[in-house]
C-alpha cells in the first residue's frame, strides 16, 4: 500500500479519512497523512507526535497534514521538519487539491466508498462546521461555520455503502442535529432520518453521532423511541451537570432539561443507553459545580461517557477566565470518569443473560444495538450480525 492515513479525533474525522484515502490512491511517492484534531491542547500534542512518529517510520514518504489542528495553527504545523505539506480542512476533501500537489502522479477518483474495505459500520459525514460560539470550543474555527449535505447527497452515500455489504450506518458531522438549518426550507435531522429509512428499507442499523439535545426535533425523538432500525444509543453533549457551569460555557440546556430528556427517551423505550460528553475543571468550577458534574451522570443514566480534563485553547473566551489548578482538572476528571465506570459496570451486569444482536467487528469483538460491548466467539465472520447471550463480563466485553 503507498499511502497511510493516520486519524485523530472524531468520527467526522474519521470518515473524511477514508475519501482522502481514496483520493490519494496511486500516488507515485509513498504518501503518509495525519488528519489532525485540536478538540483539546493534548489532542494537539497527540497530533504532532503523530507527524513525528510516522516520519520515524517513514523517512522517505511524502507527509502531509490536515485536520482541525492544522486548519487552526497551520503555521505550527508547516515549521515541523517533518511536514511537507498541509492542507485546509475547506480543501482536504477536494480532489484538486491533492492532484495539484508537486511530485504526483494523476489521481483517479475514489473507487470505493468511505469505510467499505475497512470497517464493518460506514460513518456518513452529513454535516459539518458550527454555529454556536460555546466558550470552550475551537473547532469553529477549524470548521467554519454549519454546512449541510443535501438529502439526496447522503442517501447516495448510503447507496454506495449498502452496496458494498454495509450493515450499519452512522450519521456523523461536527454539529449533527444542526443539520438541515442552511437547507432550502430548513429541514430537520428527523426529515433527514426517516428519508433514509424511507429509501433503504433493508438497512438494518442506522446509528447517530453525537446530539445536543435542545436540537432534538419532534420525529427525531419519534424515530429514535419508535423506530427498531434506528440504534437505542443516544450520545448527548451534555458538558456539564451544573446550571452556571452551562450558562459560562454558552450551551443552551439546563441541568434540569438534560436530565429530563434522558428520562423521557428512557421511558418511551427502555433499552436505550445514555452517552454524554462532560468536561471536568471547566473554568470558575467549585466543588459544588464538580459535585453536580459527578452527580448528573447517575441522573442521567450515562453508561457511555467521553470525560475531557479542560485544556484551554487559545482565542476562546473560556481561556481567559480564572483557570482551575492542572492537577485539581485531573483529578475532578478520573472522578467523573469513575462515576461513569459505575454505572456502565452495573449497566453490562443488567445485560448478562439478555440475548442480544452483535454487529461483528474486524478485531472479535461487536456491538449490540445500544453499543453494549461484545467478545464474539471465535470464527465469527467481520460484518455478520449474530444472536448472543453472554453469561459474564470479563475485561470490559460481555461474553
């Protein structure tokens, strides 16, 4: 193989990785790519380890960078000795921009679609940039403002991934439930859900990224409550579990709201799972504001969380407010982070027994449909969806 991409941060990432897989396919010169993140300042060290890693292991490779993080510092980036190039993320998808590179031969378009050959779950960008301004966050200006795949543009992408045995489709984009608001007539992600689910009776799995919430618009919740082909795992972008915490950080729920919506989808179908992003050691946080944070974890139920120690990312307002000491972050971070291994440990003991339909994954392990963890049997094929029922938990797997 002559080229390899190397994917940082989120699933948006990960999907454009796979077209920019395809786009520099047949390169003359070995080809090494990092698809940057700058979510936090250690997901930014983490990428340029990456670029220094890769020229190591690949001193006479063509190495170019592209992602958030070279977006956001590019300068940073072009004075590392090891980077040749680095690309926009408003250019890392256009085939131009990587046939205009010196030293290449002429590129033939992507022949297969994103994840086909690699994954045994295809992730659908359908949206990316954001406008919303949270103080915390960077990625608007990595991304730009919101920008939204037309309907008939993501059920094309779908096509091509039914096509090549796909099983399960996850909706992804840096701001998924905004999308549709820059569409003619403004559709609403539900529109854009039951549209696929319309088109593609025989899709067996449709998964979404994560949501905000308060963009949660009626037939979305319809569709996730009601709707078995439409994957029992929520994944909100919570933040916070205190109301002045949320108000500082510009998000647009409260606690109350949050925890509401978690009981509401719970009650109308009881076998969805509860994911949330929470970031601990926000600035100003107190001990009285990291005690709701560990708390709205067991209110809400969450059994899959992400848990991000504040890192301040220069040119937000969140960086110019009274910082909370690195080492109190860390330590409020392995709290909540041990509050959300509580309830996924009593969580998976509540599934031992249960008979379930696992996706099967590349490495033996799947997933059922609300994203419980699996240890598949030996010789299951990648890709099959399999009935099991595990009698224990052991490493983190169900088995």
């Amino acid at each position: 193989m002559s080229e390899t991409v190397v994917t940082l941060g989120c699933r948006l990432n990960l999907a454009e990785s796979e077209t920019i897989r395809g786009l520099i396919a047949g390169a003359e010169r070995r080809t090494v790519v990092v698809n940057s993140c700058a979510v936090t300042a250690e997901a930014v060290r983490q990428s340029r380890r990456a670029v220094r890693r890769l020229r190591a292991a690949h001193p006479d490779a063509r190495l170019l960078v592209t992602g958030c993080a070279a977006t956001i510092s590019p300068d940073d980036f072009t004075a590392m000795a090891e980077v040749d190039v680095v690309v926009a993320n408003a250019a890392k998808l256009d085939p131009a921009a990587w046939l205009a590179m010196p030293e290449r031969a002429a590129l033939p378009p992507p022949t297969r679609p994103a994840s086909a050959a690699r994954h045994t779950r295809a992730f659908v960008p359908v949206q990316t940039g954001c406008d919303h301004a949270c103080t915390f966050c960077i990625i608007p200006a990595g991304r730009g403002k919101s920008l939204s795949q037309p309907i008939a543009e993501v059920l094309r992408a779908v096509e091509r991934h039914l096509a090549s045995g796909t099983r399960e489709v996850v909706l992804t984009g840096v701001d998924v439930t905004g999308w549709g608001a820059d569409l003619p007539d403004a559709p609403k992600l539900g529109d854009l859900v039951a549209a696929i689910l319309r088109a593609f009776p025989a899709l067996p799995r449709l998964r979404l990224s994560s949501l905000d919430g308060v963009e949660i618009d009626g037939l979305l919740f319809e569709l996730i409550t009601g709707e078995a082909r439409v994957m029992p795992h929520v994944h909100l972008s919570l933040q916070a579990g205190h109301d002045l915490t949320l108000k500082r950080m510009k998000r647009r729920h409260t606690r109350a709201e949050a925890v509401a919506l978690s009981e509401r989808l719970r009650t109308a179908r009881p076998e969805i799972a509860i994911g949330a992003d929470l970031i601990a050691g926000f600035p100003t946080e107190d001990a009285a504001m990291h005690a709701a944070n560990v708390a709205i974890v067991e209110d809400c139920g969450v059994v899959h969380g992400h848990v991000f120690p504040y890192s301040p990312r220069p040119g937000t307002p969140a960086a110019r407010m009274p910082q909370v000491p690195p080492p109190v972050v860390r330590e409020r971070a392995a709290e909540v982070r041990a509050a959300v291994s509580a309830t996924r440990a009593r969580w998976l003991e509540g599934l031992v027994g249960t008979t379930r339909e696992v996706l099967a994954e590349r490495d033996g392990t799947g997933h059922s449909p609300d994203f419980a963890p699996y240890r598949l049997p030996e010789g299951t094929a990648p890709g099959q969806i399999v009935l099991l029922t595990p009698t224990r938990i052991r490493e983190g797997l169900l088995e």
